[in-house]
C-alpha cells in the first residue's frame, strides 16, 4: 500500500464492480430462466390441445340417440409445429349456458385460426358440465382486446389478430364460422360429464317410457325447444326485436318431419312447457316436465336424433350436439328492429338447417 492509500481504494472499486457484475449476471439468469420456462409452458400447453379426432371401429366409442360418435381415445396432435405458437387468446365470458358455449367455441376456433392457444379460468363454469380440456396460465403483459363489429354477425377481422399480442375477446361471437373448421374437435369438449350424461340417458328413457311406446328403438326422435318468456313477455327485449315463434311454425316443422319419418315422437323442452302441452299434447309427443338443471335439459335434448328449434343459444346448441336435420323459425329477429341490423341470418344458422316460417 503506498501511503496516500491508492492501493486500497482501486482494491474497493474492484470489489464493488464484482458485486455489480455478480447482481446482473443473476438477474439476467433469472429472466432468462423464466423466458424458457414460459416457452416451455406454452409448448407443453399447446400439444395438450392442437389435436384431431380419429374415428376406428376399435375404439370405445361414446353413445347416445344423436348422430355423430365420439372417440374416447386420446387425441392425437396435428401435424403443425407448436414453435409458431407464441401467444394466449382469452375470452370475457357473459351470458348464460347457450352464450357461453358460443364464446368458448368461437374462442377455440378463433384462437386456432391465428395459431394461438385459447386459454380460460380454472373455475370457468362449463368445466362442471362439460370435459373441456383448456385450462389457464398466469396472465402475461401485451394484452390487447377484440370487440366484434356486431353482437350476431360474423367478423373476419377476429382471423387476422396481430401476433405481437396476447388477447382478450370481447362480445357474444355468435356465428358457427369461428369455429366450423375444428367442428370435430369442438365435439369432443362438449362431451357432457359423465354424471350429467348418465342423468340424461335415464331422464330420457323414463320420458319415452311413460308414453307406453311398445318399441323405443324404432322410433325418430325430434328434439323441440320452445323459447317464450322474455321474449314474450320483457318490454325491452320485445322493443330490441327479439320474437318468439307461434303454434302454426311449431305444426308445420312437426308435419315436415312427420313425413320424413313416419315414427317421429317429439320430446318438447320449454320455459313455457303449459303453453306446449295445451297445444301439442298428442299420443307421439312428450314433455319434460321436472325442473331440471339447464345443462340435464341440454343433455336430455342432445340425445334425440333431430331438432326443432325456435328462437336463442340454447336451442342453437341443444340441435347442434344432437347433429341431426334441424329447423329454425325464421321470422327471427323482427324485421326492421334495431337487432335486425345486427343479425346476420347466414352466419348465425348453419347452411345445412332448414329455415321455417309460420303457415
């Protein structure tokens, strides 16, 4: 040491400049750690949820009286490479049980469209219903928002989002073209659970059984959702547009598939079931009368193999599970009403169902 000290001080600097080096290492380290591990999440996410469903005569297949089968075997990953897979996609649930399938299946649809993963809550409320298989990472920073131009109308834009970001979509997202090209997929995470399918197969079977029909199975069973009361009897919904279908539709849709199928029986699910048995109360026609939950109802209507819809989400979807030949009345929403100019008919109702109105 010299004796004005210039050896002591250059040894404290480089001390000190160790202890700074040493701190930035160690934060780059851990930043670094937590970017690798985040990658990792999310390739490890998005093989549990970019698959296909492959249908064999070998695997157990899931039953009912609706029209489509559903594998029970693992799904398998498509061939697509989860390295171009670097954003969330999430979706500000509303509604009750018919809007929040359309959000969730617009979600995934929308989410797999821009190669993205779709994301939901841990106590998201259709994971106590059905075997939705998404799950939830924690929130990260660049979160933009989609809003849909219209509340029933098909947005092209919700195909192109900006991969700079993570988003959160925002709307009712009701058209069956978010999603048409996962239908497959869709499916098979609308599975009810199974204590909600097990109640519905019996619910069904003492249905039938109480009519005295001599020989279930040779019977076509038509699903009929009958949707009244706000939209009957709520000022403001009635003033937006929305309508509800009369006894001439419901007659005329029940004589189309009467004539398809002669051993049609209808089974009639209605917020007004007095109203359906003071005007359809005949020996091939039933009705579920017990106050069930919505979703046992939804389930009960899945397992008939066509349907007969009137107006709103649920009887959208209790048709769509079933996936047989389906009617909608189509004096919906009332002309020229403010819902009208959101409403787009074509992208709302599937291409493939039949549009009926009153006699």
């Amino acid at each position: 040491m010299t004796s004005d000290g210039t050896t002591t001080m250059a040894s404290h600097n480089d001390f000190g400049r160790f202890v700074v080096l040493s701190l930035t290492f160690g934060c780059c380290s851990i930043v670094f750690y937590v970017f690798t591990q985040q990658d990792v999440i999310i390739h490890k996410f998005a093989k549990s949820y970019l698959v296909t469903i492959t249908h064999s005569s070998n695997e157990t297949q899931f039953t009912g009286k609706n029209n489509y089968k559903i594998s029970e075997k693992p799904l398998k990953l498509q061939n697509i490479s989860t390295k171009l897979i670097n954003n969330y996609v999430t979706m500000n649930f509303k509604g009750r049980l018919g809007n929040e399938i359309f959000e969730y299946a617009s979600l995934y649809g929308i989410a797999r469209h821009n190669h993205m993963i779709p994301v939901v809550h841990d106590k998201f409320r259709l994971k106590r219903i059905f075997k939705i298989s998404l799950t939830s990472v924690k929130p990260v920073a660049n979160i933009k928002r989609f809003k849909e131009a219209k509340a029933c109308a098909f947005d092209e834009k919700a195909f192109v989002l900006n991969k700079k970001y993570n988003w959160t979509l925002s709307g009712y997202l009701q058209s069956w073209k978010y999603f048409i090209d996962y239908s497959d997929d869709i499916r098979k995470e609308l599975r009810f659970q199974n204590a909600i399918q097990a109640q519905a197969v019996q619910k069904f079977n003492e249905i039938v059984k109480a009519t005295n029909v001599t020989d279930k199975n040779k019977l076509t069973y038509i699903a009929v959702h009958v949707r009244r009361g706000d939209m009957l009897h709520d000022k403001p919904t009635v003033r937006l547009g929305y309508t509800t279908a009369n006894v001439s539709y419901v007659n005329n849709a029940m004589s189309w598939f009467k004539k398809k199928y002669p051993s049609a029986f209808f089974i009639f699910a209605s917020d007004d079931i007095a109203w359906c048995k003071a005007n359809f109360n005949k020996p091939n026609t039933a009705f579920i009368t017990r106050r069930n939950s919505a979703e046992i109802d939804m389930a009960i209507l899945s397992q008939c193999n066509h349907s007969i819809i009137t107006t709103g989400t649920y009887g959208w979807w209790s048709a769509w599970l079933s996936g047989g030949q389906t009617i909608y009345y189509k004096d919906f929403p009332r002309k020229g009403s403010g819902l009208d100019r959101l409403f787009d008919a074509k992208t709302y109702f599937p291409p493939n169902w039949i549009a009926m109105s009153h006699l």
